[in-house]
C-alpha cells in the first residue's frame, strides 16, 4: 500500500502537543503504511517525543513554526496575521502536495477559514461543509450530518451540493451504495418547513443522482433511519451543541443518581457492566473528526477538547478520505450533477 501523509497542527486545540504528539506516534505503530508532519512549536513536540519515548521515528518529521492560532481569535485576524502558525502551515502542505489532508484540533471558524483561501473550493463547489458522523441506535451503524456550521444562511441549491457530498463521502467511507439522504426538518408532511427546506426538497426530489428518501425530525436522526442528513449550517450547529448539551447532562444526572446513598452506589456498583457498554457506544472519542467538504484538499477538524483517542479517530478519518480520494469522488458526482442541469442547446 502506498504511504499516506498526514500533517497535524501540533499546537491546536485544547491541549495542543500534549494530546497531538502522543495520538501520532499511536497512529504510527498501528498504521504501517502512515507518515505524519508535526507542525508547531520545535521545542513543545520533542519534549513530548521524549515523554512518549519517542525522540525519533522514521515516518515522522516535525516543521517547526513560530505562531499559534488561538481558540478565540477571530478568523480573519488568523488568515492575515498568522502566516507561520501551525494550522497556516499544515494547510499549506496540503496544498503543496507535500501531505494528503491535514488534521487540526484549533480554532474551528479560523481553519475554514484558512482552508478555504489556501485550498479554494472544487469546481462547482459554491461553499464548503462540515460533516460529522453521530451514532444510532443500531450498535455498528452511523449518521453523517451537515452542515455543522460552516454556513449560517444557505440556499436550496447549496444544500443540494450538500446532500451530494455527504452522500459521496458516506458511500466511499461507509461502503454503502446509494446511502439514504434526508432532510431535517420540523415534521415529515409536505407542507411543514420553510420556503428554504421545501425547495431544497424539490431539488433533491427530482434530482437522480442522491437517493433522497424525504424529511426527517430531529428526534428520529438516532434511529438509523437516515444515513446522510442535510440542513443550514446554523440549524446543524445548534443541533449538535444541543446534543453534546445533552449528553453531559445525563452523564451528569447518572452519576449523581449513583452517589446519593449505600443503596444507589450499590445498584450502581451492579449496573458498572452496563454502564461501560453503554458508554462505549456512545464515547465521543469513537466519532471524532468532522469533515470540511468541498475543498480542493482534505481537511479535518478534531473537537477542541479531544483526548488522544479521540483525536487518533480524527487521523483515522483523514486517512480513509485519503484512501478513497473523496475530494476526487465529490468532484467528479458535482460536475455530472451540473451537466444534468445544463439546458438542452439549439442550434
């Protein structure tokens, strides 16, 4: 199998090196085949090498940088101030051709950014998309959702294009033929939604080349009732900070439940064996690493807060990406999709 090469921004997220390095040198031992870029701050990464008693490694080459985007700075400040940070450079390697996709952990609105200016959009490609897989209650099965927040006011055409991407990505990642594509809306009659989300549904009804299977509601996204689901970008994020809100409060009320008396540790003490399962199932760490669709390169955006499982999950979804060549696959399912559209010429 040919080498992949993957550059990581060492600096970003959370915890910068200190999660990065160490999910590096994992994926290394168990990707034969991988070949990683630490980019940042020379002096952080080897400190961390040497913690992980890693000091050297053949596939692993580390470009030093003298700048960090901040978790708060805004993109527009990072896209024109920071020209040596390590989410700049990692990007610009991928545009080089040095690496094959890029994964960063930083500043999500300053990696669009970035991204988008120094990779630019696949032909035909109007504006990018984040994806990101979510599990459902089938044990084995996902659902890829979009936009997450790359775009807070889309049209019925952009969310075609979405639909088409996430729908290309889905079939070349999950090996699923035709994956089912819904939209979200807030019921699954005709007449519910917006102007917005009944044109979209027009397109992708008459549309032939994404297997649209109709509205979908926020509570049935879980029940693998949908492969790809499709909505605006502010409609998408707000969704998805709804669910990790979510998800943080039961955690929280499970482990208070559990810790009122004798009597409720003990039945927590007896139900351990489920509660690892079901915290298996749902772990974040599993479904790390969004997709930024459309772009002339792949790019991958590991949560802030990753641990170095989840951000291992990241690497592992750039280097499916790479082996499928989504970018490729996106582009070719676009261009056939506007060709279908053209009107019939007359001589």
């Amino acid at each position: 199998m040919a080498t992949i090469t993957i550059a990581l921004d060492a600096m970003g997220g959370d915890f910068g090196p200190s999660v990065v390095v160490p999910a590096a040198i994992k994926m290394l031992l168990k990707e034969p085949h991988l070949a990683i870029f630490l980019v940042g701050d020379e002096a952080a990464i080897k400190q961390q090498l040497v913690e992980c008693k890693s000091a050297t490694h053949a596939r692993l080459q580390i470009i030093h940088t003298t700048e960090v985007v901040g978790m708060d700075e805004l993109p527009s400040q990072a896209l024109r101030g920071k020209k040596d940070s390590s989410m700049r450079v990692a990007i610009n390697l991928v545009k080089e051709n040095k690496a094959q996709a890029c994964v960063s952990a930083g500043n999500t609105g300053a990696l669009m950014a970035t991204a988008k200016f120094v990779l630019k959009t696949l032909p035909g490609i109007d504006r990018p998309a984040i994806i990101t897989a979510l599990p459902t209650e089938h044990e084995t099965k996902t659902v890829r959702v979009l936009d997450l927040g790359a775009n807070v006011d889309s049209s019925a055409d952009d969310l075609l294009q979405f639909a088409v991407m996430g729908s290309v990505l889905t079939e070349a990642v999950e090996n699923i033929k035709q994956p089912r594509v819904a939209l979200l809306n807030i019921g699954e009659e005709e007449i519910k939604g917006n102007d917005q989300v009944k044109q979209t549904a027009q397109l992708l009804t008459e549309s032939k080349d994404i297997n649209y299977i109709g509205y979908i509601e926020g509570d049935d996204v879980f029940k693998n009732a949908a492969d790809v689901v499709v909505c605006d970008g502010f409609v998408g994020n707000v969704s998805l900070k709804v669910m990790e809100g979510i998800a943080k409060m039961i955690a929280h009320y499970i482990k208070t439940s559990f810790h009122e008396n004798w009597y409720t540790k003990l039945i927590g003490l007896i139900a351990t064996p489920v509660l690892k399962n079901i915290k298996k199932r749902i772990d974040p760490s599993r479904y790390n690493g969004a997709s930024f669709l459309g772009l002339q390169g792949i790019v991958i955006k590991s949560h802030g807060g990753a641990n170095i499982l989840g951000y291992c999950s990241a690497i592992h979804e750039a280097i499916k990406e790479v082996e499928k060549n989504v970018p490729k696959q996106i582009s070719d399912r676009v261009g056939a999709l506007l060709e279908t559209e053209k009107p019939n010429s007359t001589n």
